[in-house]
C-alpha cells in the first residue's frame, strides 16, 4: 500500500509507548487493554512504535509477512518461519518474554522500522490484561504480530514439516503390509518438486535411503510450500504392490510442523525359481483290461527356489496315449501356493479306458507355471517334465454289412455321363470296439456301359465303433437307349491286429437300382397339305386328302413313331372318319416319311365351308425324348378359291401375258377380307409360286351369298400353269399366322 501518515500531527509531548520509552522516561505507559484493540488505536505516542504498521484498522496477513520476509529474515528468522508459521492468537504468559519497538521514527504505512531504531522491551508493558493475546504469525518460541509487526526477541523458532513413509517387502503381493512383512532397508527415495509458492525451482530436491526398517524421511528444512511428490527407486527384478508411483503431497503456506506420514511403497521381487524336483508314474500295473476303466497315479514334487518368498503356480499334466485310449479327463491342473524353500507334492490319479488289445504307451508331461501376476520365471527349463510307462492290453469283434444302397440318377441320356453311389452301413456287434475293417464295394451293370473305376473299390481300415458308413462313386455312360439294371455288392473284412470276427456270415450285402437310358431325338412334322374336291358347284358332298411328312432329325436312330392327323368342318357337316386317323414309321436319323389320309364330307348346307386338318408326331417307345416339341404339330386351313369369278370354266390363256383374278371367298367361319395377310399369298400349280401383284380393296361378293369376298390378282407368268393342268393352288396366312390352301378347277388354253 501506499505510505501514509498515521497521524496529522504528534503530542506535543512524547509518551513511552509499547515496549519502549524515552531514555528520560521513569515510568511504564500503558495504550492497550489487550494485543486485539491494537489495530485501532490512535495514541500516536503509542502507534510510533509499530515496526511495520499494516494501517488503521488492519492486520498484517500471511502473505504481508511474506512480502517483507527479507527484513525479517535479516532480524534472525528461518525462511521455514516466515512461510511455515501460523496466523493464530498467542498467550504471552511471560513479563520476561521481550518483543522488538520502534525507536519513535516510523511515520509510515507498511515501511519497516530502520534496524538501527529497533530494541527490545517485555511484552507486558504497554497492556492492561494478564496474560496478554496477540494475534501472531507464531511458532514455537518466537512470533511477529500482525497489528504492528514486532517480533520476538527469539527468533529461532524453525517450523519443519515432515513428509515420511516405508518401503516394505509385500511378501504375499496383497498390496497391504500385514503382520511380519518386513521393512526394506537400503533403498533410495528422491523428493521432488513439482510446483513452488516462494519460487523455488522444480525437480528432484533431496534424496534419502531407507532405514533398517525401511522407514524414510523428508524434513522441509528449506523446502519452502508447494506441490511435493516422493517416488522410489527402481530395481531390477522388483515390482511395486503397493502406492502410487508418485506419493503426491501438497504443503500449503502455514503447514506449521505437521507431518505427512504414509507415504508407504509395497515392493516384492518379480522373479521365482519354480522348480519340479520330481516327476513319475506310482506303482503301474503289471496290465490292463480293455474295456475297463483304469487309473494311474502320477506325482509331481514342487519347491520354490526364490528370490521371490511366495508365489501361486500352476500344475499342468497332460496325458497321452495310443489312439484307442480314452481318457476320462487328459489335461488336469492344480493350484498351488509355493512358499519360498518348501516343498509340496501333488498326486494326479489319471482315469482312461483302452480298447485295442495291444502294448500301450502311455506318456504324462507335466508343466508347472508361475501365475502370480508380474513374476517371471528366471529358469523355465526346470518346469518341464515327462515321464512314460508301457502296458499291455487282450479282445473280438461282430463287424457285419448291416445295410448296402445302391443310388443312381433316374434317367439320363446315351452318352451322357452319370454317377452311381454305392453306400454300405457295417456295424460293430462288439465286443471290441472300434475295429479296423476293409470295406470292399462293387458295381456291374449292362454291357453297353463303361464303368469308372473298373471292378470293385476298397476301403481300408475303416475304424468301426457302433457303425460306419462309407461310400464309393462310379463314373458311367451307356451306349443305348433302354431300362439299364445296375448291381451293388459290399463286402467287410476285419483287419485288426488280434481280434477275430465270430460270424463271417453276416459280412455281405448286395443292392439294385434301374436306370432309364433316353436318347435325343427331334421328331417333327415337316409339312401338311390338305386339298378338297369341294367347289361352287359342289358345296355339299366332297372329298378332303391331307398329305403329311414327318421327320427324324436325329440324333437317335431307328426311332419308333406314330402320327395322329384329324380333320374339322363346320357343324352342318359330317366327316368320314369322324375320328383322326394314326400312322406309324420307324424313322432313322436324317429321314422323312410323307403319308395321306382321306376324309368324306357331307353336309346339309348348300355353301362354301372353312375346312381344317393337323397332324402331331411323337414317339412310340419308352426311351427317344424329344428335344423340341414346338415342331411336333403342324395344321393347315381350307379356304375356297374362285379362279376367275363369275366366268365357268376359268379358262387361263397360259401363252398370254397378264394377270389372274382370283377371289377368296368368304364363308360363315372365315372373313377373306379382314383375315388374309395379302402379303403371304402364292398361287400357281404347287401354291408355292411367287406370283402374287395385288388384292383389290375393298371387298367385293362375287358369288352372291351376301358376304364380301377378297379379289387378288396374280401375273399368269410366274404361275408354274403348264398344259394338260386342270386345277390349280391358293396359299397363304391368316392375319395370325395360320396356314390356309385351296384348289379350284381351271380350263388352260394356248397350248
């Protein structure tokens, strides 16, 4: 703060004020009943003798002590004092405790008094109350008051305050010292300073070394408030339990002499020699019985060599045997607490059950683990062990074919490759089990297929407990086209050292299985014609012929077939057949057969008809399969022609160049003019010539029965007409694509 006068003005007079008169002066004066009505006074004879006035009112703080610890640390006060010290309300019991004044010369706020004015005068003497309190930063024998800032004639009062612990050996790693675990002496501890209230610098300030009991200690003799922490050293082989790495402690301005205690480091060490001392077989048999549990008593001798005085391990054994042995429970392990230079033993009773009659090597590794957390052990080789004995097993086994499954693909094509399985089920009637047994399996089939692998398949040493199943693939093709019959055989045969099978009777099975052998064929009808005696001047009775071809394209030969052709007419006719009528070929690859089927129709209505026929092949034997069926039907309409309409006969000038009219007629079923793709049409001698020009548009009746009829005209060159012809061929597709033809009679001239 910034200096002031205390007073405006001084008595005239001087009066002896605290702790100090006037060298003339003869008798104590008194400003103060007791040190709290100090801060207040405002005798100017009694306030001249502050060493440090903290102003009217007001008491010197904690850190005003601080700010001026230079000038009272030149008066003879330990650092530790001025920051270790306490705010507190000192009892002065004493008229012979001396405290500093003022030789009447400090005017000024927060200026200490000049050394040269200070001396010292019993506390008493300037206070009415007995014992005097005065509010004091005060340890021990010495104090400054805060009112004023005098300071005690002793000044040697040292607060230090102590920060200690132990380091101890954690000998059961609990992370507590419990009774007996000892101190450990000789290790080094290092005081570091992390944050500082006065200024001073950081890092490791101090070192101590454990005592016999492991005990330590930092006295803060200089060590000023602040942030502190402790760690210990670090050795090879040891590991902490217990503590923080770093004990941190925080020592505040004021701390006095307290004493941190507990600053305790557990430390163990982190290596143990685990050794197994011993490791046999008790007392083995002189043999065993197969089928019969059996047990071996197998001991293993622990011991702990240190330097680690207790550890927890791990005894693991593991037993191995022939492949017939069964072991109740192979691995087993124990715990165990291995204190330092003890030994314990371990007895692990191993359960098993054998079942081949034969010697038996049985063999037990052992190995012991440290499993207490961050202990190594220096020498592992001495934590492995085996050991083995040998023991002989004498036995018999049913083993029959209790099932044999023969399984082919239903049906398949010649040539085409497929697959036969022969399953056989052998079972063990016992006594001995499992049994080494050969499983032998066979296929035949028909001559005209090649079997892969040829003969039978085996096999060997098939270890049959209750049963086993195995299974054997053939690769087959077949030449031809029929039922193939195929035939398995299985056949078990013991090849077990030292076991006889009772009943051979029963070590043959035998099954069957058909296949279907199809060939690819793709039957066909090529082509239908049907033409009619049916015309103008005949609408009533007629004739019909359909001419069909059928057609083999193979690859199936020699294939035998049957074709089915039906006509239809109108309901005012009747049809002679009135059923369709069948034809059978024997068609090889690549061939043809053309056939005819006539029909009689008659019918009451005196009119041109819409007639139509189809024919379907398929085969007519069990095994050619035909690949494409959509060619198996063909159909073909009669439509009525008028060649030349309205003239009787159609005379046809074949030498004269022009054109043909030709009308389609239309009939109660057939609409010419809105059902013909003109563009299909062909007419001439076969029908197939290309000599169509035009229809005409639209319709026109040119046989007068009410109905419009389709005029086209078609150039007589291209016709195919030659003399001595007397009909000729209308062809064409409806607008759906359906097939129609139809013939009428012609009269040719220029021949």
């Amino acid at each position: 703060m910034k200096p002031t006068r205390v007073l405006a003005a001084l008595a005239a007079a001087l009066i002896p004020i605290i702790g100090l008169a006037t060298p003339a002066a003869q008798a104590h004066h008194t400003c103060w009943i007791d040190g709290a009505d100090m801060p207040t006074t405002t005798d100017v004879g009694c306030r001249d003798s502050f060493v440090l006035d903290p102003g009217f009112g007001r008491l010197l703080s904690h850190q005003d002590f601080i700010r001026h610890r230079d000038y009272y640390q030149a008066r003879g006060f330990h650092p530790n004092f001025i920051w270790y010290a306490r705010i507190e309300n000192r009892q002065v019991t004493s008229g012979d405790v001396e405290w500093s004044g003022c030789d009447d010369n400090n005017r000024v706020v927060d200026v200490p008094c000049a050394p040269h004015l200070l001396h010292f005068k019993p506390v008493w003497n300037p206070f009415h109350a007995r014992p005097v309190t005065l509010p004091s930063l005060s340890f021990g024998t010495s104090f400054i008051g805060q009112a004023c800032g005098n300071f005690s004639k002793d000044t040697s009062a040292k607060p230090v305050p102590v920060i200690s612990g132990h380091k101890y050996h954690d000998a059961n790693r609990n992370g507590v010292r419990d009774a007996g675990e000892p101190g450990l002496a000789g290790w080094t501890m290092t005081l570091h300073r992390d944050r500082s209230d006065a200024g001073q610098g950081t890092g490791a300030v101090e070192h101590r070394t454990t005592d016999a009991n492991g005990y330590y200690e930092f006295r803060m003799d200089g060590h000023l408030p602040g942030d502190y922490a402790i760690t210990e050293e670090n050795r090879p082989d040891w590991t902490r339990t217990s503590g923080p790495e770093r004990h941190g402690v925080h020592v505040p301005i004021g701390a006095a002499d307290t004493e941190y205690r507990g600053r305790d480091f557990g430390n163990v060490e982190t290596k143990a020699d685990a050794v197994k001392v011993a490791f046999d077989v008790v007392a083995p048999p002189s043999k065993l019985t197969a089928d019969t549990e059996q047990t071996l008593r197998v001991r293993a001798v622990l011991e702990n060599r240190g330097p680690a005085p207790i550890i927890d391990v791990q005894d693991t054994i593991t037993a191995h045997g022939e492949v017939d042995c069964t072991f109740r429970q192979p691995q087993q392990a124990v715990t165990r607490r291995l204190v330092l230079g003890v030994p314990v033993e371990v007895i692990f009773e191993v359960q098993f059950t054998c079942t081949e009659p034969s010697f038996h090597r049985f063999t037990f590794d052992n190995a012991l683990d440290v499993t207490t957390p961050g202990v190594t052990d220096p020498d592992p080789s001495s934590n492995r062990r085996s050991v083995a004995t040998t023991i002989p097993v004498h036995d018999e086994s049913d083993v029959g074919v209790t099932s044999t499954q023969l399984d082919c693909v239903s049906r398949t094509y010649v040539t085409d490759h497929f697959e036969c399985t022969v399953t056989a089920t052998v079972s063990n009637g016992g006594d001995h089990t499992p049994a080494l047994t050969d499983i032998v399996l066979g296929l035949t089939g028909p001559q005209d297929c090649t079997l892969t692998p040829v003969g039978t398949t085996r096999h060997e040493k098939v270890e049959i407990a209750t049963s086993a199943t195995v299974v054997s693939k053939w690769d087959v093709t077949c030449a031809n086209r029929s039922y193939h019959d195929f035939a398995a055989s299985a056949e078990a045969v013991l090849n077990h050292l030292h076991v006889d099978d009772p009943n051979p009777a029963n070590n043959t099975g035998s099954a069957t299985d058909q296949v279907e052998v199809f060939e690819r064929v793709d039957l066909s009808v090529s082509d239908i014609r049907l033409t009619c005696t049916e015309r103008q001047y005949q609408t009533q009775t007629f004739d019909c012929t359909t001419t069909t071809t059928v057609a083999n394209a193979g690859p199936a030969d020699a294939v035998q077939t049957l074709t089915t052709v039906t006509f239809a007419a109108p309901a005012d006719c009747t049809i002679t057949p009135n059923t369709g009528q069948q034809q059978s070929h024997v068609l090889n690859a690549g061939t043809t057969a053309t056939f005819t089927k006539a029909w009689t129709v008659s019918c009451t209505e005196n009119r041109r008809h819409l007639l139509s026929t189809a024919a379907v092949i398929a085969a007519n034997e069990p095994h050619p399969e035909d690949t494409d069926r959509a060619n198996d039907t063909r159909s073909i309409d009669w439509v009525p022609p008028d060649v030349k309409p309205r003239s009787f006969p159609s005379s046809i000038n074949i030498k004269k160049e022009g054109l043909i009219p030709v009308a389609i007629l239309s009939t109660a079923e057939f609409d010419a003019v809105a059902r013909v793709d003109r563009t299909s049409l062909t007419f001439g001698a076969t029908g197939l010539e290309q000599s169509f020009v035009r229809c005409g548009s639209p319709g026109e009746d040119v046989n007068d029965d009410g109905r419009a009829d389709l005029v086209c005209h078609f150039d007589t060159t291209k016709t195919g007409l030659t003399c001595g012809m007397t009909t000729a061929t209308l062809m064409g597709r409806t607008t759906d694509g359906r097939r129609f033809e139809g013939q009428d009679d012609i009269k040719l001239t220029g021949c």
